[in-house]
C-alpha cells in the first residue's frame, strides 16, 4: 500500500509472493538499487515457521528467490518476525524470534544481499522485561547507536498480555532495556503486537505501527 502521510493508506497491491501460509515480511531496500523481502511460511501441527527470501526492481513485485529456505530454526524449527537493517555499508543484520514456546530475540548477518545467512545467536538484553520476547523491530539512529523496540509478557507471566518495550544499544547486540511500557494491552486488546518504527521525513521523529491481538484494527503512534 501507498500514503501520502503514512496514516491514509491506499488499497492493497499483491507483490507476487503467494506461498500457502506466507506471513511477517521485512523488506528492505538494497544499495543496489533492488529490493529484499524476508518473509514466513508456517505449518500447523505441530506450528513452525522457515524464513524465505524474495527480490524485487521496484519494491511492488517480487519473486523468490531461491526455492528453499534461506534460514531455519533450532528451537521448535522456528523462526518468525524478521526486522532488516544495514549494520555497515556491505552487512546486513536480521533480528528474529527463534522458538515458539520459549521464544527469544536472535540475529543473523549477510553479505551477499540475503541470500545466505550467518547466525549470531541470542541478543543480550539487561534490565528487567518479561522473560520472552517477540516482534524485533530496530531503526538505527543518526549517533550510529540502536533501538530494539520488542513486546514481552509482564515478568512472571505467559506468553499473553504482551506490552511495547524498549532497549538501546551501542553496537546492536547488546541491549540495555529502557524503563516503563510503551503501550500495555487494555480493554478488548489483549496484547500489542508487531511494532514497526518509520522516520518522519524531515523531522527527527518516528512513526511506530502495530497492531493488536484479538486480531483489528493497525495502530500508530507519534514520537516525541
């Protein structure tokens, strides 16, 4: 979809990735010019989810590229919600959640535009959150430092009544969690699902997305 405000959204274009089951894309936009899809594709019984990669000229229509899966999981074979960004000029880094029952924030580096990459294992996370963590979403900002926004359970609980966190981070590994609940579930929303954070062109503020468990309508919020 397009907008010219990134609040009023035109109708939905297909991209030409139609795999049974696809879900949770990131799409980034290569130095080449060329555009990278990272996307899902669950089974039931028992759930796991591989991720797969797809490439576009124009950012609307992709193909996948290649057959197979480009990045599986050793917890439960699952790994879902990829969040891409450029760590330096040439690497790419991937945060992903890895396992379904247990499930952890992990990320993955590339150097040859998605095709093939390398696991970095489990972030660090200091501070006090809710013990699993799912949904990555990561800008990297003008003093070169990072921020994670992820939704955890409160401390002690299972994996419902999940709540928007925050961490910063100085090389993108290691996080340090920042005080105080973004947004918590309330009334008919069970839990917040799924942040995603765009800069506001011309401005130093951000746009941050997500939407909602029971399933509803997409939300966003204004940055200070």
């Amino acid at each position: 979809m397009t907008s010219p405000d990134g609040l009023n959204w035109s109708i939905p274009v297909m991209t030409g990735v139609n795999d049974q089951h696809s879900t949770n894309p990131a799409v980034i936009g290569l130095h080449d010019g060329t555009f990278l899809m990272i996307y899902g594709i669950q089974t039931s019984s028992p759930l796991t989810e591989r991720l797969y990669r797809a490439i576009s000229n124009n950012g609307i229509n992709f193909i996948k590229q290649p057959a197979e899966a480009v990045l599986t999981g050793e917890v439960d074979n699952f790994v879902s919600v990829p969040d891409i960004i450029y760590s330096n000029s040439t690497t790419l880094r991937m945060y992903f959640v890895n396992g379904n029952t247990n499930s952890r924030i992990h990320t993955a580096t590339s150097t040859d535009n998605g095709l093939t990459w390398i696991k970095e294992g489990q972030i660090t996370l200091t501070g006090t959150y809710g013990g699993q963590t799912n949904d990555p979403d990561v800008i990297l900002l003008a003093d070169s430092s990072y921020r994670l926004f992820f939704v955890t359970p409160p401390s002690g609980t299972p994996l419902d009544s999940l709540r928007l966190r925050s961490a910063a981070s100085t090389d993108g590994r290691n996080f340090t969690v920042e005080s105080g609940d973004i947004i918590d579930p309330s009334g008919s929303v069970s839990s917040i699902l799924d942040p995603d954070a765009v800069p506001v062109a011309g401005t130093s503020k951000y746009l941050l997305y997500y939407g909602t468990e029971p399933a509803g309508s997409l939300h966003a919020i204004l940055s200070p």
